[in-house]
C-alpha cells in the first residue's frame, strides 16, 4: 500500500473517525487490510472507479457522523454530505453506478468476514484461558445449563432432562438470502485466508497476501446477482453445502466437547452421556405453499439428492474408520457377536467380504468394518442383494463392532472416531434431513370438492391440475418414506389452520391418494396457527383435533406425541410486531396447559424468520423466554435466508450455536427459569394489555389507511425484491387475492429493511408507550421480564439499522405526506421510548462492538441505499415516461438489484 492510500483506508479523507477507533483492534486491522486490498482492486479495475468510490465513502462516512452527532466529530460541519453523496451518485451514467454498487457490496461481504473472523477469534482466546481442572466449560454454554440443572434438580433428573434434550432446525428456502451461491465460495475461501494471514510471516504471508488479491479481485469482477431463479433441486445445495463444510463434522464435536467436561478423565474410555440431540429438518423441495415449482416429482428429487449424499458421507467416514482399525486379534479379539456379523457378510456376498478376506485372519474389526462401508456404496446403488434396508440396520453393525471393541478392552478404539460415527449416524440417518411437507389449507378444501364433484378419478369429469397435484404428492410421500424410512419424510404441515376439518382434509386425501390402504404413509399432521384470530382459537382447534380418529391413533403410536407449529411472520404482519409478541406468548402458555391437561407430550414449532419482525434475534435468549412447560427440553424452529450462513456456515460459529441453543432448551426446563418466566409474565399482564392494545390500534390504522398497499410499493423496492432471483417462490401466494393480505411477508419485511425503515419490527410500539407512560414500570420490566428485554433488545437492533434521512427519500417517492408523517413521526417516538426503556443515548450503545461495527457499516450501507432510492426514481420516471428502451431498462433493474444484494449484506437478518 502506497503512503498515500494509507491515510485514506479508515476514512476516505485522511482521518481515522471516531466510530472506528473504538473497534477492537484485530478486528480493525482486519477490516483495513480488506479495504485496501479492495482499493487496489478498484484502482487495476478503474483509477475513475476508486476515485468515486473513495469519494462517496468520503461523503457517507462524514454523513454519518453528522447523523451521530454528539458520539461522532463532524469534520465538516459547513456542508451537507448526504446531500453532497447524493449529488455525486445523481450525476454518475447507469454503468459507473452499477460497479460502484459492485464495489460497496463486495466490501459488506469482507466487513462481514472480518466481524465473523473476530467472533471465531475471541471464542478461542476465551477457550484458551479456561483451566482444564474447572468444574464447567465456561465457554460452553452446555456444560454450565447441565451443572445449574444438577444444582436446581440433582443429578438424576438432570441426566433425565439431558435424555430428552433434541434441537431440531428447520433449513428452509424462504428467498431472504440476496447472495448468490458463486459468491459465497468465494467468501469462504477468503474467510480461511485471512483467519491464517496473522499467523504468517515471510514467502507463505506474501503467499497468503497474493491469493487474497486474486480472491477480492474475483469477488468484485463475480456479479452479485444470479443468472436466474434457483430451482427447488437447486435450492437443496444449501443444506449439502452446510452440510459438508460444517455439520457432519461438527456436530459430532459438539456432543464430544460436552463429554469431555462432563466424564473428565474418563471421556473417550467409557459409553458417552450426550445424546444425539441434534434433529435436522427441511422445507427444502417440499413446501409447496405458494411455490407452484415444488411438485411430487420434485420433492422426489430432492429426497433422493439428501439420501446419495449423506450415505456417501457415511460410506467415506466408515471407510475412514474401518481402516484406522488396524487391531490384531491378538491384542484385541473379536467378539462372538461380531464373528457372526462377519460371516453374515459373507453370507450376503462373498465377492465383499472376498476382498477382505486376508484382513479377517488378523483384523477382523478392520474388514467388517470394510465390508459395510462397501454395503453402503451399494446402497446408493440400490443393490437389493448388497444394499443396508434402513439405516437401523447399519446402525446395529456399528454397535455390534463397537461392543466387540470395549469387550476387548480397547475402550479408546470404541469411544474415539467410531463413537463420532455413531453419532453421525444418529443424528443424519440415510435421509441427512427430515423432509417436511406443507401446503394451504385452502388448497386442501378445494381439492376435495373437486373429487366430490367430478369422482375420484374423474368419472363425472376431468380433476383440476392442482388436484393431481395434491394426490400426487401423498403419493410422493409415501414413496420418499419407503426408500429411506419414516423419518424421513413423515410431517406434513397444514397452512393458515383455521379448524379441525384442515386436518381431517389431509388425512382424507392421503386415504384417497392409494388404491391399497397399506400402502398409505404414516403422517402426522402438524396444524400452523399464524393469525391473531388463528393464534387465539388455537386451543378450540386442537380440542376437536383430538376426535379425530387418525390423530388418537397417532398418539397411541407415539406416546401421546404431537406439534403445533406458530407463525411468527404472519401474525406480526397481520397485527403488528408488539400484538403477535404478545399473542404468541399467549397462545404458547395456552397450548402448553392444554397439553398437560390432555396428557399430551408437546412440541411447539418456531416459525421464525431472521428479521425482527419475523421473530429473529438470537435464538437462545428466545428459547429462555418461552412459557413455563412449552418447551421441555425440545426446541424446533425455522432457519433461514442469511441465517442458515450465519449460523452454520463456519465451523467454529457453527458449534457456538448449536451448544448455545441445546443449553438454552436444557435451562428452560431449571425450576428457577420457569418460575421467573411465569412469575413476571403474572406480574407485567396489566403492561402487556396496555401496549398491546394500543399499539394494535395505531398498527392498524396505518395498514387501513386508503391506498395504503399501493403506496407501499411505490416506497419500497417491493416490486424490485420480485425480481430478485435469490428463491424459487413468487412473491405472492397466488390463491386469488389481491391486496397486502396476498403478499408474503418476507417481501413484505425485506422491502421495509431495504427502505432503512424496518417498519415491520417496531411500528406501534413508541405510541404504546407514550400511552402508558410509566417509564419505571417499563425500565423494571426491562431488567425483569425475559420476554420484554429480549423484545426490546431485538426493536433497539432494528432501529440500529435504520435511518431517518434515507428514509425520507423513499417516502418522497410517494405522494403522500399523511403517511410519510404517520411513519417517521412512530419512528422517532420508538426510538426515544426504546433508548429511555434501555438506558441508552443512542442504539446499541451498551453492546460495544455490535454497536460500533452497525456504526461503521452505516456510512458504506448510506452509500448503497442512496444509489437505489436514486435508481427507484429514475427508473419509475422514465418508465412513466416512456423515455427508456428494453435494455436501458434491464439496466436499471440490474443497478437495483445489485444495491438490494448489498444492502441485504451490509444490514444482515434482513428476512
């Protein structure tokens, strides 16, 4: 780097601003390095280029410290550098603004490894200052939940509650992730670099330097918008990518590291305590609400893509292990259990066992092993004769030669490696993710009118398309399940659940769709409570639920096992963020004591989004919120969008989360959780009643404002997020209607976080409030009330990422002042209430490096969003006009999209 670039890598204009000072220092200089590698990048690319990007950061960056005056030193204060940042962009042709929308969003994907970088890099500087003689893991999160519940509940019922612990993420393809997949390899090849560059010195740091150059240079020059839409096939490399780069290895080391603390010395010789607690799930191919691409054969496909891949996985981690077996009979002699395997294998083949015919002699762990790692291959084959039938089946090999080890006495050998393949086992089976399906409760209906009308296979007359459709995808069901068993495919969730006759709809085409009623597949039928109306009948719903006969013979087959799934993200777009808060918590309270008064073993699942308004925020601090009795050791919820990469797509991160959120799910069930939770709930009803009645009001009086749906497309990039090809879904549910009630709520989310406004996650809540008054009230219920702190926190993080003056610009691309005013005036009346509530000046202060890094982001997001709301207006002139041509419109359209990638990147959880 050039002395006199140097000056400009923290500032743009020769000054290193306050917000950044302020950053831890590694994580600084990392975020240095990447700006200047970025700098000379633009610089190879176009001097022109580097010069406008250097100049509108120098712009935005003085912008924002006009914005946080009073934390920030404005270093100009006679001019205006929005407005400056504004005019610079506005003069720019549609090509130069495209790449410099290019440029700004490479720099979120590199801000947000360098934060990612830092996070991992604490996590082991922690690690590393705990003395291996303590008590507990004070980094693992797991190890002190399962010490408090030994305290609170004594050893044997917290080992019983360890027993029933299961963590079930759900993958879903909902269309929030705005990074196209090319991309993200880069990422992560630029993410191992530069965890190694400190570490460097010499010939391998100049190495390291050079393939970072040709990384961000690659990144720059990749658009970040894709080619087309993902099909739902597609969409499936999401969970395969996951799972290679972090979740068949990882999750093994999550039960391991809790062993490890938990048996001490003994960790590795003796049988393992943690179970196999991690329950993967997927939507993946098989949610069909609204998705008219996923079809019978696709969730087939798709089905198909999960099992070859995770069996393979499982062949290569036997082979691995198999032949790392290298013990002799001598020292280690097989058991008389595991000589009757063998010659079962032979039995089955002897061309497989033939091969390691001479190892049997002398290492007969190491050839069965062998032998059942080629019997997997066959079983990707599909080979009848050679093929493992059901994972249970390869499972019991496992164990079998497992006992034969520890019977030998070579404890290390069956607790080591071959316990992580147990695990694995365990935790992914021959399916890696258990395939959920879901569809509309109206689409249900409408099918089986069309049957009553016209006869099952059409005698009175030809069935509608979608009625094929739906029998067709029972039909599908049923065949995913016999190839790979029933847990693989065995829920099927009903949309939009409004009384017991959804459920008895599917249970009647699932009848209707087979010809022999044995051949039909087991399925339990998982009603979605998602509106306020919904959410507060639930419990009426799952009353008559339970006549119904194939729900009792359900419950009888399971032990009274049963889920209710809550959406998040429609009731918040029904009601507003603060009644579906609160009514959620409700109608969870509600259904756990409707559970426990019908002897019924509860699972509540979570449909949350990332975005605050769809439920997001850290997910421990929301299991630890939950209701006395709604969780019992069990937590589901969706993953989605940016999330499933922020969580699960380093490894490090990966197994933080996964340890963070099991200890969360243990700790619920600690006496002292759930008397706090219900105690505090008792004592803040009269609070919640007020606010949520009055925001419910002020919530709803905007949404019935006249004209308010139009309007809100024309503010947003609502029209422009359509077109994103980041998802298979439409935008829109296509059962007919026509208004805001049509729209999905994630466009719906993501076009207000696009607009620097995050309407969704606050709106209603500053005139709750102000209405209530009581400030001492609302700051005790804040330090008391798990449930409003967490709400709180997450309303206070939103509001991080917004931005009042932005949000003007795309308010004025509306023409209507009483709704612009409705909107910024609750926008400050929240901010003030939230910063009184926290004891903050100004959001996030007392998260330091949250807040800081939002902070430094500000200036580079402030860039992108002035670029698209000058985009937006130009476009819809012209348009109006019809001033551009086909291509000069395409052009456009890009420039937004790629502002809309990099905004998503810059503010994060934005769906």
């Amino acid at each position: 780097m050039n002395p006199a670039d140097q000056t400009i890598i923290s500032s743009g204009h020769g000054h290193k601003g306050p917000e950044e000072q302020a950053l831890p220092e590694s994580l600084q200089a990392n975020m240095d390095l990447c700006l200047s590698i970025l700098r000379d990048v633009l610089r190879e690319y176009d001097e022109d280029l580097l010069k406008s990007f250097d100049t509108v950061r120098g712009y935005a960056v003085d912008a924002s410290a006009e914005r946080f005056s009073g934390i920030l030193a404005d270093t100009h204060p006679e001019r205006n550098d929005l407005e400056m940042a504004v005019k610079t962009i506005d003069a720019m042709n549609l090509h130069d603004a495209q790449l410099l929308a290019r440029a700004f969003a490479t720099y979120f994907h590199l801000a947000n490894l360098c934060e990612e970088n830092y996070r991992v890099s604490v996590l082991h500087e922690r690690e590393a200052e705990v003395s291996e003689d303590s008590a507990i893991d004070p980094v693992n999160e797991m190890t002190k939940a399962y010490h408090q519940l030994i305290a609170e509940c004594g050893p044997a019922k917290a080992k019983e509650l360890l027993e029933q612990l299961e963590f079930h993420p759900v993958f879903t393809a909902h269309p929030t992730e705005a990074r196209r997949k090319a991309v993200e390899g880069k990422i992560r090849r630029i993410s191992q670099l530069l965890s190694a560059h400190n570490m460097l010195g010499g010939s391998d740091k100049k190495e390291n330097d050079r393939r970072l150059y040709n990384e961000i240079d690659a990144l720059f020059r990749t658009s970040p918008i894709a080619l087309k839409k993902p099909t739902p096939v597609e969409e499936a490399d999401t969970i395969l990518d996951i799972f290679d780069n972090t979740l068949f290895k990882t999750i093994p080391q999550v039960y391991r590291r809790f062993d490890d603390w938990v048996l001490g010395d003994k960790a590795g010789l003796v049988e393992p305590v943690c179970p196999a607690f991690f329950k993967p799930g997927s939507w993946i191919g098989s949610d069909r609400d609204g998705n008219p691409n996923v079809t019978a054969k696709v969730s087939r496909q798709v089905a198909r893509k999960f099992s070859d891949h995770v069996i393979a996985a499982l062949e290569e981690a036997t082979r691995n292990v198999g032949r790392n077996m290298t013990m002799e009979s001598e020292t280690t002699p097989a058991s008389d259990e595991l000589k009757a395997l063998w010659n079962h294998q032979k039995e089955i083949s002897e061309r497989l066992t033939g091969k390691a015919s001479l190892i049997s002699t002398k290492e007969l762990h190491r050839a069965v092993l062998l032998v059942m790692a080629d019997r997997l291959h066959y079983t990707i084959k599909r080979d009848t004769d050679l093929m493992y039938h059901s994972c249970e089946d390869f499972l019991a090999d496992l164990h079998t030669v497992q006992r034969s080890l520890a019977a030998a006495g070579a404890n290390r050998a069956a607790y080591g490696p071959l316990q992580d393949l147990i695990w694995q086992t365990e935790t992914f089976g021959f399916h890696m993710v258990e395939m959920e399906f879901r569809q509309h409760s109206v689409v249900h209906s409408r099918a089986l009118d069309d049957i009553r009308e016209h006869g099952l296979h059409g005698e009175r007359g030809p069935l509608q398309p979608m009625t094929h459709e739906v029998l067709d995808t029972f039909r599908a069901l049923g065949a995913i399940q016999k190839r790979n068993g029933q847990k693989a495919a065995r829920r099927y969730i009903i949309s939009f659940t409004k009384d017991a006759r959804n459920i008895r709809d599917v249970y009647e085409l699932n009848r209707l769709a087979f010809a022999n009623p044995e051949d039909c597949p087991v399925i339990d039928v998982i009603p979605l409570f998602e509106q306020l109306e919904d959410l507060e009948n639930s419990v009426n719903v799952l009353d008559e639920m339970l006549k119904i006969p194939e729900v009792q013979a359900r419950l009888k087959a399971t032990g009274r096992k049963m889920e209710v799934m809550l959406g998040y993200s429609d009731s918040a777009k029904d009601a507003g963020p603060t009644t579906a808060t609160l009514a959620l918590h409700t109608a969870q309270q509600r259904i756990a004591q409707w559970a426990e008064d019908n002897d019924i073993d509860l699972t509540l699942f979570h449909g949350r989004g990332g975005a605050v308004g769809r439920g997001g925020g850290p997910a421990n601090r929301a299991v630890l919120a939950q209701p006395a009795g709604s969780v019992k050791c069990r937590f589901k919820l969706t993953e989605q969008g940016e999330v499933i990469f922020a969580r699960y797509g380093n490894p490090v991160l990966a197994i933080r989360h996964v340890e963070s959120v099991a200890a969360a799910t243990l700790l619920q069930s600690a006496p002292s959780v759930e008397q706090m939770n219900t105690k505090m709930t008792e004592k803040y009803a009269d609070l919640a009643a007020s606010l949520n009645e009055t925001s419910h009001e002020k919530y709803l009086d905007l949404l019935h404002t006249p004209d308010f749906t139009p309007w809100f497309s024309t503010v947003t990039p609502l029209t422009e997020v359509g077109l994103l090809p980041i998802g298979s879904r439409p935008a829109k549910r296509g059962l007919g209607a026509k208004s805001l009630d049509d729209l999905r709520t994630i466009p719906w989310i993501f076009s207000w976080a696009q607009a620097r406004i995050n309407l969704a996650a606050w709106y209603g809540l500053g005139s709750a409030c102000e209405k209530f008054g009581d400030l001492e009230t609302l700051r005790e219920a804040y330090e008391e009330w798990p449930l409003f702190s967490t709400f709180i926190d997450n309303i206070e993080m939103s509001l991080a990422k917004t931005d009042e003056r932005i949000a003007k610009m795309y308010l004025a691309l509306g023409d209507r002042d009483d709704l612009r005013d409705k909107v910024l005036d609750e926008m400050e009346l929240t901010r003030r209430w939230i910063l009184k509530i926290v004891g903050d000046e100004w959001p996030l202060q007392h998260r330091h490096v949250l807040g800081q890094a939002i902070r430094v982001r500000s200036p580079y997001v402030d860039a992108l969003s002035v670029t698209q709301v000058l985009a937006l207006r130009s476009l819809r002139k012209k348009v109006d006009k019809e001033e551009l041509s086909e291509s000069q419109q395409a052009g456009f359209i890009y420039l937004i999209l790629c502002t809309v990638s990099g905004v998503a990147a810059g503010l994060q959880n934005t769906g």
